[in-house]
C-alpha cells in the first residue's frame, strides 16, 4: 500500500546501520592491533593474508548480523550470495583441511599462519556465514513464519 | 518503553494480523512486533501510516496514557 517491499523499511535501515558501524569499529580495531604488531616486528600471517582475514572477519560480523537481523539490503539476491559464498567456503576450507591432514602443508610455521591456514580460516568465515544463513531460515520456520507474536 | 496493547487491540479489531498490517503500511513483521513490544519507537510518518489503515487518530494509538497505563509507546 505505502511502499514497496523489496526496500528495507525504517528499524531496518536504523539496524543496517548499526551494523555497519560493529563492522567499522571491528575493522579499525584489528587493523590497528596489526600495526601494533607489524611495529614489534610480528608477523601472524604470511604475506597479504594479515590484510586478507582482517577483512574477511569484518565481512563475516557484517553478513552475519545482516542474516540473524535479516537485512537483506540487496532483497533476495542476498540468498544467493549465501548460498554461492558458503559453498565456496565449504570447498576452500575442505581443501585446506584435507592438505594439512594429509600432511603437505603446514597450518603454522612457528608462531605465523601459512597460506594454506589462512585460506582455512577464510573458508572457515565464509562456510561460517552460511551456517548462520541456514540457521537463521531453520530458526524462522520452525517458530512459525507468519503468526502473530505475543 | 512499553508494549503498545492499543495498537494490538485496534489491529485485532480489524481482524488483521501482524503480517497482514506489515503488508498494508509496507513495513516487516518484525517491525510490528517490534512496535507492539515496545522495543522499537517507529517515526511519525510510520505512526501516520498505521494510524490510517486502522482507523484511529495518533492520540489514540500512540500518546502516552497518563500515569496507571501500562501500553505506552
């Protein structure tokens, strides 16, 4: 009647904001802590994956947030990024997994992350994403989808 | 903030439900529920829209009951 509902109303904007400012304040925080340790010579992770996972664990708060509060800013082409990400995930950190317990890479080298552990805990965050999505829809429909709450 | 059993009733009145309101006005349902909790204050402009599909004036549905009312928004 009023507007068209593939557009987020009013208390979801006022949430989809709030979730970017969690995902803001989480992003400045660990890149500061980065600096903090790149200063003290201290390397957690191997090349551009310090960077890589900085980002990624804010991406994952961000949609995670957006998928328990269901804000989906896009409408239901946000299922879809779920759904293709969390596969993606599942894939990247299947292979991982499988070539440390196989033993041809390592996840550490002394105290630093290799690639293959970064790419674990990106696939680790992106299947995670997913599971907080299916979970989130399970949750939905077994409260009971359209019924009047008290 | 507490819950706003004015605006449940009006809409039980109209034989609406929580969805069928969200539809009318172009909101979620969670934001009804919200708005019948108490746990979100919607603006004037959603107040207004509310107000139109179920009939009722502003006062009537969204201003402060004086002191014993306990379904304030």
């Amino acid at each position: 009647m009023f507007k068209c509902r593939n557009e987020l109303d009013e208390r979801q904007l006022l949430q989809r904001g709030n979730v970017f400012q969690h995902a803001m304040i989480l992003f400045v925080v660990l890149l500061s802590i980065n600096a903090l340790l790149k200063e003290c010579d201290i390397t957690w992770a191997e090349g551009m994956y310090e960077d890589m996972l900085i980002m990624w664990v804010a991406i994952t708060l961000c949609l995670g947030e957006f998928a328990i509060l269901e804000i989906y800013p896009i409408g239901g082409g946000m299922n879809v990024i779920y759904i293709v990400e969390g596969v993606a995930g599942a894939f990247l950190f299947g292979m991982c997994l499988f070539e440390v317990l196989t033993g041809r890479e390592a996840f550490l080298t002394g105290h630093t992350l290799t690639r293959t552990g970064a790419e674990m805990v990106q696939g680790g965050c992106m299947l995670l994403l997913l599971l907080v999505f299916c979970g989130k829809k399970v949750y939905n429909h077994r409260k009971g989808g359209g019924e009047d709450e008290a | 903030m507490g819950k706003n059993l004015r605006l449940k009733a009006a809409r039980a009145n109209l034989g609406l439900t929580q969805q069928g309101l969200a539809d009318m006005v172009g909101v979620t349902r969670q934001t009804i529920v919200a708005i019948e909790k108490g746990d979100y204050n919607p603006t004037v402009k959603l107040c207004i829209q509310i107000c139109q599909v179920l009939g009722k004036t502003l006062d009537g549905l969204f201003w402060p009951e004086p002191e014993g009312g306990n379904d304030r928004v």
